[in-house]
C-alpha cells in the first residue's frame, strides 16, 4: 500500500501543479479589465473600487488553493492566535521563512481572518510571467536590495509609494524579516546569533512603520514550524505535507518606532532592529520548544 502511495503521489503532484497553474491563469484574466482601469484612470475613487475588485479576485485565488491543500493534505495542522482578527482591519505581518511552501501556509491560515496579504518582493519579481503584472495590479511593494541587505535610498521612496496607497483599502503588509528563506548554508555563512533563524533585515519593515504605522492596528509575529522538516514546493503539491505549526502574536508596535519624519534617522533604524532582535530571539526559543515537542502533542 505505501508503494501504492509512493507511485501515486508525482501524478497528485502534476495534477494540483495543473490547477494551481488553471487557477492562476483564471484569476490573472478576470484582473486584467480592472487592472487597466485602475492604470488609465487616475481617479482615487475609480481606483479604490478596483482595489476592491482586485482584492475579491485575490481572495477567491487563495480560497481555490486553500481548497486543494485540504484535500491533498489532510491532516490538521495546529494554528494558534488567530482568534479575534479583524479581516477589515490594517496588520503588519513578520514572519520567519523556511519554504515557499510559507506563502501558501499564511494565506491559507489568514484567508477570511485578515486582508489579503500584500508581500514585500524583491524588483525583479515584477517581471515575472502572469504573477508578476497581477502583482503590480494589487499594489504589492517591490524593493530592490542595497549591500547591506536593505533596501536602496532611492528604492524607499518606491516602496513608501506602493505603502501610501494601502491606506484606500484594508490591507495587511507581510514581511519575512530574514529576507530570504533559511538554508543550514545562509545560517552558517551569517554565523547567525540564532540557533533556527537568519539574522533579521529591517529595511522593509522599517519602510512599513513610516509610511502607515500609525494605522496598523498591531503586528502579528507569526512562526512556522515544520516538525517533520522543511517542505519543497513539489513536496506540498504530491500531499507530502503532514505537520505544520504555526503560531501568531498579536504584538503592539511601540509609539517610538512610528513617525515618516525620523524613518531615516540611524538612532530610529537602531531602535527598529533592536525590538525586531528581541521579538527575534523570543521566536527563536520557541521554534526550539515547538520542535522540541512529542508527536503526540501535535495531533
């Protein structure tokens, strides 16, 4: 019977790796008109109700696939702190990055509970096949990298830009912290002060706090845990993924992190990574407690 499953599981692969892809395509066509409009037409109001429109598109996108991890995937995965949201409110989202897998795994846990989420992307991602124009059309930040692993003065004012424009419409911001997904390399390679995370990356977040900080209604420290080990793509397409942790804090963003006027202040940038290294080393002792758990507490 398990080598039933092992011959079984490339063909499951293939066919939710074709309805992603059907999926995709259907939603990318229905969001061209809006998209356009929203393009062409510099009215906020006509702009705000395509927003809306573009945003329901979205949702139904992450409601499709939410459906086909079910069924694929159907052991329960343990979610805690989701309680009480507010899905027309405004959150800043920071995450850990294990997986691509992490994309699905948060819009599958916050889908109905939150706004759509809106990802901090690297430039480059813009110019990617179908998702990237649907990208641009929801308004998603696009940040290109400076040296030092934040981004580039003259990319903030870009990325301040796509930030102003959340304050039409609900919206919850996302950003992996780690700026890259963790690899046993990148962690050696940082020489990491943290024992399951890569050194966190402010730029972004700090970008967030300046333009709408004041609106976000908390931030929600979310930490995915993949007792069994981390997932591929192609792992989570055949339905070879089993356990899934993830845990969400409703966090309050202290007052001395908000304000656009002091966003490029060092002693402000000090005080960002310094609350952003403290909520760090919590998340990393609690990986550590979470992996550290009998299977039986997990089911």
């Amino acid at each position: 019977m398990s080598n039933l499953k092992l011959m079984l599981a490339p063909l499951r692969g293939a066919l939710t790796a074709a309805l992603l892809g059907l999926n995709t395509l259907v939603a990318f066509s229905l969001m061209v008109p809006p998209a356009l409009i929203k393009l062409l037409v510099p009215a906020n109001r006509v702009r705000a109700g395509c927003d809306r429109v573009l945003n329901a598109l979205a949702g139904g996108w992450v409601a499709i696939n939410n459906a086909w991890i079910a069924a694929v995937c159907p052991a329960p995965w343990r979610v805690q702190g989701v309680e009480g949201l507010n899905r027309r409110g405004w959150y800043l989202v920071s995450s850990n990055h294990r997986s691509w897998v992490d994309i699905l795994v948060l819009q599958r846990v916050f889908h109905g509970r939150i706004p759509f989420l809106k990802f901090f992307l690297k430039r480059e991602l813009v110019w990617v096949p179908v998702i990237g124009l649907a990208w641009w059309a929801l308004d998603f930040p696009f940040l290109k990298r400076g040296r030092g692993g934040g981004a580039g003065r003259g990319d903030l004012a870009t990325t301040r830009r796509s930030c102003e424009k959340f304050k039409r419409v609900p919206t919850a911001v996302i950003n992996f912290v780690e700026g890259t997904r963790f690899t046993a390399a990148k962690h050696a390679a940082q020489h990491s002060s943290y024992r399951h995370l890569l050194e966190p990356r402010t730029g972004g977040l700090g970008v967030a706090l300046a333009t709408m900080g004041e609106q976000f209604e908390a931030m929600l420290d979310v930490t995915i845990v993949y007792p069994e080990g981390t997932p591929s793509f192609w792992a989570l397409l055949c339905g070879n993924v089993k356990a899934v942790t993830v845990d969400v804090r409703q966090c309050a963003i202290p007052p001395n992190l908000l304000g656009a006027g002091s966003s490029g202040n060092r002693a402000h940038r000090q005080r960002i990574r310094k609350w952003v290294e403290g909520r760090w080393a919590e998340k990393d002792r609690l990986i550590q407690r979470l992996l550290a758990e009998p299977r039986s507490a997990r089911e």
